[in-house]
RNA sequence: GCCCGAGUGGCGGAAUCGGCAGACGCACAGGACUUAAAAUCCUGGGAGAGUCACAUCUCGUGCCAGUUCAAGUCUGGCCUCGGGCACCA
C-alpha cells in the first residue's frame, strides 16, 4: 500500500473489476423488493457537463445506498439521441447525424464509467437505434388506433431557423426554445397526440404525487390551466348565426357593450363579405397575421380592432350589440369569440376608451356605490350586481350561477370548462428523427404501417440540410411504396415525431432493454415500475414530465403498464452555477467534468459536488472546495494507512479488551450517532452536503482517538473504519473498495448490509445544560443525565453566576426542559 | 399583474419538533515538522465594547411589528433576488 492515494491507476482498477464481475447486472427477483432509481438521460451532445456529473452524483448515491439497504434496485442509463444537434453538427462538420451521434455515445460512455456509477449496461437504450424506434413507431400506432393520435390542419409554430415546427411548450416567449428565432405561424397539415383527452386526469392526479416538489406540481397546474365558465350564445341580427363566446365572468353578461372576434374566426369573412367593411376589416386581419408571435401575444402590444358592421343580439336582454374583430382575442383558446365588458376587464375597458364603446357598470363593491362618471378604471372584483334586471342584488359568485342556470334554461348558454392546455403537435419536418408510421394511398387513405413492417427504417445516406421540408422527400426508394391494404401505389410519410416522444416512454424499455417481441413485457413492468426515484433538472417540470405522465396514463388504458403515474418521487437538482451564472459556452465559465476527473479523480468529483450544496439548490463551483474534498479523500487515505503500518509495525499501542475508557466510549458513541445521522440524511432528506459533513466529522474523531489515546482499543477501532468504509461506499466508491480491500475485509465493500446504529451506544452518562436568565445564557452545567428536574432546578438556581445575576431580584418563573436548559425568569 | 422559492460570517453552507446561531468545509492567521518550500498535523476565529491578559457586557440570521419564559424557526406587513405563468376572456 501506497502513502498516497493514486486515484488515477485504483479508480481504473475498480471500474475494470465491477465490469468484469457485472456486479451491477440486475434481473427481476420477485421475492426481493425492488427500487427503480432513474435519472434523466442525457442527449449526447459529445460531452459530460457539469450538470450531468450533479446529476448522476446523486442517483448513483441513492442506487447503492438503496442496495445496501437490500432492495433489488433497478439503475439504468441511456441516451435521448435523436434531435436537431445532431444534424447542425452534421451540416457544420460534414458527417452523417447517426455516426457523430454513434461517436458521441462511445466517448460519454467512456466519461459515464470514468465516474464510477452503478449503471446495469445491459439495459442501456439509444433511441434513434431501430431497436429502440421500432416501439416508439409501434407506440405511435396504438395512440392512433386508440384515436389519440390524429393529422389535423392548423396554424402552428414555426421556427425559420430550425425550419421545423414547434410544439406550443416549445415555444418560450414568443421565440424558439432551442434558438431563439421569432417563431412564426403557418398553416400546416400535422400529427397530434390528444393530450387534451387526459387534461382533467393530469391535474387530478397531481395530489396522488406527494413526493413531488409543490413548485413543479404547481408549474403544471398553470401549464394545464383549468377555468370554469359559460359559453354563451350570441345570434348575428341579420343572419340568425351563432356566435358562442366563453367567459368566467357570466355575472357581468348585462355590461355586455360589443363582441370581440379573433382575426382567424371563420365568422368574420361571413359578416363583412359584400359589404363597405369588406376592404378595411380584411386588410386588418391582414395586417394581425404578420404580427410575429411575440407581438401576438405580449400584454404590452396596443390592444387594436375594427368595426365589422355587424350586431349580435345579447340573449340575456336582447340588447343589439357591435361585433368587432380584434388582434388581442385568441382563436385558439375557448371559442375565439369574447365578450366585451369594458367596466370590468381591465383590457377591454382600454379598448372601449381608444374606441369610444360605451361602459356599462353592472357589478359594484358590496357597501359601496359605483358613479359610472367618476370611476376611471375597471372594477374586476366580484362584488353586488346591479344594472342586471330580475339579477339585481346578488353576489358575483350567487350570479354566476344564477345566469348560467338561466342561460341553459333558455338554450342559450352552457357552463363548460376550458384548457390551456392544447394538443400535443409531434410530427417535425427534420431529418434525425423516429419516421411516423403511415402510408398515405390514393385510394384507401390514410394506412398505419402493419406492425409486422416495422421499423420503418430511417435512411441514413441523406442530404439533410433544412428545407422547410422533410428531408425525407427526396428519396424516392423511401418516399415510394406500395399500400399494406390494396398493394397499389402509395407515399410514406415524411415527418418525424418530436424527440419527446421518445423520452415519454424510455423508462417502461429500461425494465425490459433487450426486448425483440415486444416494447417491453408487462410482467417486467409491472414488477419494476413504478420509477421509485425520479431526478433529473427542472427545466423538464413542464415539458418531458407531462408528456412522460400522458404516455403512462395512455398506455394504461391500453392495457399496456399498470400504473397511471409513472415517477413515484421527483427530485429537482439545482443548476451548477460558476461566477454566478450558469455554465455555458458563450459566458466562457465551463469547468469540463473530464479535466475534474483527470486531475482528481472521480471520487472527488462527486464528492465535492454533493458536499457544495443541498441537491435541490443552485451550487456555486468552487475550485478551492474541489481540493478540499480532494484533501478529505487523502486524509481518510493516511487514516487507514496509518492504522495498518501501525498494526503490523507497532502492535504495543493496542490492547484488547471491552469498551470502558471515557476515550472509548466517546469514539462509540461518535461512530454510531454518524451511522443515525448519515442514514437519515440519505434516506428522509437527500441532504448529501450534512450525510458528508457528519462523516467528516468521524474521521476527525479517528484522528483524535489515534492522537491522542495511548492504547488503542483494536476491535473498536477495527470497527469504526469498517463502518466508516461502509458510509463512504456510496460516496467514493473507489475509495472505499480499495481501503476495504487494504484492510483485508472479505467481499466487497458494495455489497455489505448497510449498518444499523445501536440506540444504547449514543447514551450518554453526562449531559451539559445551558442555564439562561430571561433567555440569555448566562451559564453551564454538567449534570448527570439521570437527574431530576427538581434537583437540576436546585443546581441551576445555585451556581454562582446565577446567584450573582439573579441578587436582589425576584424570581417569576423557572422553565426547565429536560436535557437542554433551565430558563429563569426574573424581574 | 398572478403563483412559487430564497435571503444566516470574507465564501459554500449547518441548526431535522420554538430551546446554546454559525456544524462541516473553503479562504485567512498562528504554531509544529523541514536547511527551505510543498505536503501534513495542531490551534484560532460573527461584530463591537472592555481588559496587560482574562473575566464580563452589548449587538447580531433582509426590514418593521407581533406572539412566547425563549424566534433563523411561528403570525401579520414590507423590501430584495431567483424561477414559473401571463392579452387565456
């Protein structure tokens, strides 16, 4: 054995042994109960950043301390390998997308092991593999045969840079997620997945996740959306047609003072063709449509519309009101028709001033008059109605309901309940994707591939640069095709799904990797799901983590799994910030994982990572910190190496016999208050930073102990370094296998029983009590544990700082509790 | 605007059920070892007053109130920062 530790040759020493023995290799073990640690995996962008090595820091934690607590556990990892990089990369580099992908796995792959994690390989999945895409297309086929899969023409994102579509959670304010580029609308023919079908049952089911952080339960939430309201039917005066509109607010139906359409709704071409609106109202829409989306959709753009001509007719008083078209009004959301009540909405009463609409009040505070003169603003509280005919007097909520009853009476309205939440768009007019499996044929239609067809397999000898069209059109060996129903000609599809498609279901094929019948086996599901720990950013609260729980919930009423949620628990990690601001390329404030590692190892790696910070915080890197965990490592290393020349060179400073010396009993004590601290830090907390900190704390007491006492006790100490090696096992697993081995132990360090604390060694026979005087700490006492509250009172009051402090002054009060501290009161 | 989260030494952070604020680490200072340096080991440390040095006292967890014998922790109101949503009718 070495003085130092050379992490460089013992961490390679291991990794090779762990792969050659497959100690990480797992199978289902029905007898045994199972724990499925996942963590979110990477695209290969080529290299590990700092996020992943956080990342998979702390899964790797919770994988072996959950095997030392002996669950069967399930670690897999896998790569989230198809999407645009690959193909910019392959314009900028002159490489085919599937070899620079292929390369990059190969090098994380190297990086992964260099850190030492517990990942069975044999399971590992890369999803623009044919393996892997052969189900997400086989997957495809069952959301559309279950009709929750559907082509539809709409106006959709558009990202001119990427030259692809968006779908709407892809889009972050107004611009591309990915690159930033305005996005645009266009009106495309595109595949959906009926996401909205399970709207209600994703916000439902959010209170069966308790082990979710509130703040991505709450992102989800107001990403679903959710309003209860009316639709309420407004009739063109001179055609009769119907215009229902959708409000929250019906107890404000009699403020009613113009309708607002959005210029896509179909009525307005209706209302002004032939007339002298005609010109101005469609040069208007004209004019809305070029908005880009950001200026469609920001609160701050000048609220504009235009007169149409037309009236509608108000169901509720018959009142004959103006319709007018206007570029704030969503088409898409509710029924692309609002009604304007400019004395209680603070935007329509903007508009109502820039255009002169009248404002009718018609809710007021409850004790409190409205003057309609001198108010200069909307009231958007509830509050009394009044202005509302047989309505008068009620209260908002009462009105509500009231109108909504009366308006259905009258079939002139029904309560209804409106999403934000819009269907998921999944097909992208790019190359490095999972094909969509269908067939279009002039005369049957629309044909799903047969199952036994697939994969429908990607080309890979393509000129894929951006087109605004699939790539996928200009090879005709893939374009051309005969019809699985008639045999006669026919045209493959040629987008391909969205990347999170693949990402919504990777964690069924983990239990079941090898799988060439099926996507996976539901008894192998069934036994491994669900996902008992679940980590990974927070910037996938909405996007990944929703469509991830719409697959789960879809593929459970296919018969497919049998759970509704997929992730049992979630942990956001907090991002690895340098200088303040998150690593990135362009702010030039990258630490690279690989030079960490090469420098000191992975074990300090991870330890530092998880010492820095509680795992949900942003973690601020530290070169400094990294040496001192660095220095932390070496120091356990000196530790045991001291002990065994010790052992074999100068076997008089031990002796062997019980625990009895204060020093012994004390260590004891040490060692096994660490063991009850770490495992809850682990187990309840995920507090890695304070599990490290106790053991620092231990291998100070080692020093001491060693330093300080002049016969060592052997089989204590024995003891607490093999305890300590166990602790440490999920932190520096390098380390603690080589020290284990040094010390000549049997097995291997990871596949010990994680230890047990004894309750009777944290005893103590001594117990030091602060004595306070109004709350200030004026003394100590060292008392035995055993002693009475009574006689401790006695002791308390009569020390000399207390008699000195308390002369003269009258005692009110003595607060005792037991254990801690005596709070006298005195005035 | 609405909804979350966070503010503690020079720094990262700890205080888990209302009970000694600042564990552990970084940086710093001093000492030991060394020809020397590095490495290592040991010691110190919130701020201020006070003392030759102790002792001792005061203040101190973003700000202002409150509850309590006792508040970083609970309540109310604010401030700042971070995140999410936002023309959603």
């Amino acid at each position: 054995m070495q003085e130092r530790y050379n992490f460089k040759d013992i961490e390679k020493k291991w990794q090779e042994r762990w792969e050659r023995d497959a100690v990480y290799r797992v199978e289902e073990e029905p007898q045994k109960e199972k724990y499925y640690c996942l963590e979110m995996f990477p695209y290969p962008s080529g290299n590990l950043h700092m996020g992943h090595v956080r990342n998979y820091s702390i899964g790797d934690v919770v994988a072996r301390f959950k095997k030392m607590r002996g669950y069967n556990v399930l670690h897999p990892m896998g790569w989230d390998s198809f999407g645009l990089p690959a193909e910019n990369a392959a314009i900028k580099h002159h490489i085919a997308p599937m070899t620079w992908t292929l390369d990059n796995i190969r090098n994380m792959r190297e990086q992964l092991k260099a850190m030492g994690l517990s990942y069975d390989w044999q399971r590992e999945v890369t999803t623009s593999l044919p393996d892997y895409y052969k189900w997400t297309q086989w997957l495809f086929l069952q959301f559309y045969k279950h009709n929750l899969a559907y082509k539809k023409k709409a106006h959709v994102n558009w990202c001119p840079s990427c030259a692809t579509v968006l779908a709407n959670e892809q889009v972050v304010d107004g611009g591309c997620e990915r690159c930033e580029t305005p996005v645009e609308k266009k009106a495309l023919e595109q595949w959906y997945f009926r996401i909205t079908a399970y709207a209600q049952e994703l916000l439902d089911s959010l209170v069966d996740l308790p082990g979710w952080p509130e703040k991505v339960k709450t992102m989800q939430e107001n990403w679903i959306g959710r309003s209860e309201g009316v639709e309420i039917i407004f009739t063109v005066e001179k055609t009769g047609e119907k215009i229902p509109i959708y409000t929250t607010r019906p107890d404000t139906v009699f403020g009613v003072t113009y309708i607002v359409l959005a210029a896509e709704h179909p009525m307005v071409n209706k209302l002004i063709d032939g007339t002298s609106y005609e010109k101005p109202v469609k040069e208007f829409v004209k004019k809305v449509q070029q908005l880009t989306e950001i200026a469609r959709t920001s609160a701050e753009t000048e609220k504009e519309g235009i007169f149409t001509g037309a009236y509608a007719i108000n169901p509720i008083n018959q009142e004959r009101i103006p319709i007018w078209v206007t570029n704030y009004v969503l088409y898409e959301y509710g029924t692309g028709a609002v009604m304007g009540v400019p004395a209680h909405d603070e935007r329509d009463y903007m508009f109502a001033q820039k255009y002169e609409l009248p404002i009718r009040f018609v809710i007021r505070p409850a004790e409190q008059e409205i003057d309609p003169e001198e108010k200069q603003e909307a009231y958007v509280d509830d509050g009394i109605m009044f202005n509302s005919g047989s309505f008068n007097g009620l209260t908002s909520a009462e009105g509500r309901h009231k109108i909504a009853e009366y308006l259905e009476e009258m079939g002139a309205g029904k309560v209804m309940v409106n999403y934000r939440l819009r269907d998921w768009l999944i097909s992208r007019q790019r190359y490095w994707g999972a094909p969509i499996p269908i067939i279009y044929c002039e005369k049957c239609g629309v044909v799903s591939v047969p199952e036994q067809d697939l994969p429908v397999i990607l080309p890979l000898d393509v000129e894929f640069r951006p087109t605004g069209e699939s790539p996928l059109n200009n090879i005709p060996e893939f374009l051309h095709t005969s019809c699985p129903e008639c045999g006669g000609p026919a045209t493959r599809e040629t987008d391909t799904m969205d990347t999170f498609v693949c990402s919504s279901w990777y964690f069924l094929r983990y239990a079941d990797a090898q799988n060439t019948e099926e996507a996976f086996s539901r008894e192998k599901v069934d036994y491994w799901m669900n996902v008992d720990q679940y980590i990974g950013g927070v910037e996938h609260a909405i996007l990944h983590l929703m469509y991830a729980r719409f697959f789960t919930k879809a593929l459970a009423d296919f018969g497919l799994v049998g759970v509704r949620e997929p992730f049992q628990n979630l942990l956001t990690q907090g991002m690895v910030l340098k200088d303040g601001f998150k690593m990135s390329k362009s702010k030039g404030n990258v630490v690279s994982p690989e030079e960490i590692i090469n420098k000191y190892g992975a074990d300090t790696a991870r330890l530092f990572i998880l010492f820095a910070a509680p795992p949900e915080r942003d973690l601020e890197w530290s070169d400094r910190g990294v040496e001192g965990s660095y220095r932390f490592i070496q120091r356990v290393w000196r530790l045991i190496y001291h002990y065994l020349q010790d052992l074999s060179e100068a076997k008089d400073k031990f002796v062997n016999n019980g625990v009895n010396s204060s020093a012994d009993k004390d260590l004891r004590r040490l060692l096994h208050g660490t063991i009850k601290r770490v495992t809850e830090d682990i187990e309840l907390r995920f507090n890695f930073n304070t599990a490290i900190s106790a053991i620092m704390e231990l291998v100070n007491g080692l020093y001491h102990y060693r330093s300080e006492v002049e016969k060592q006790n052997a089989q204590l100490l024995q003891e607490t370094i093999e305890k300590l090696l166990i602790l440490l096992a999920p932190f520096t697993p390098h380390l603690s296998a080589e020290l284990w081995e040094a010390v000549g132990l049997k097995d291997s360090v990871h596949s010990q029983d994680w230890p047990a604390y004894d309750e009777a060694a944290l005893k103590t026979e001594e117990v030091e009590i602060v004595i306070q005087i109004n709350g200030k700490v004026r003394d100590r006492l060292v008392i035995p544990v055993e002693l009475g509250r009574e006689e401790l009172e006695k002791q308390a009051l009569s020390t000399e700082k207390v008699q000195a402090a308390i002369s003269g002054k009258e005692v009110r009060k003595v607060i005792t509790v037991p254990g801690k501290l005596v709070n006298i009161v005195v005035k």
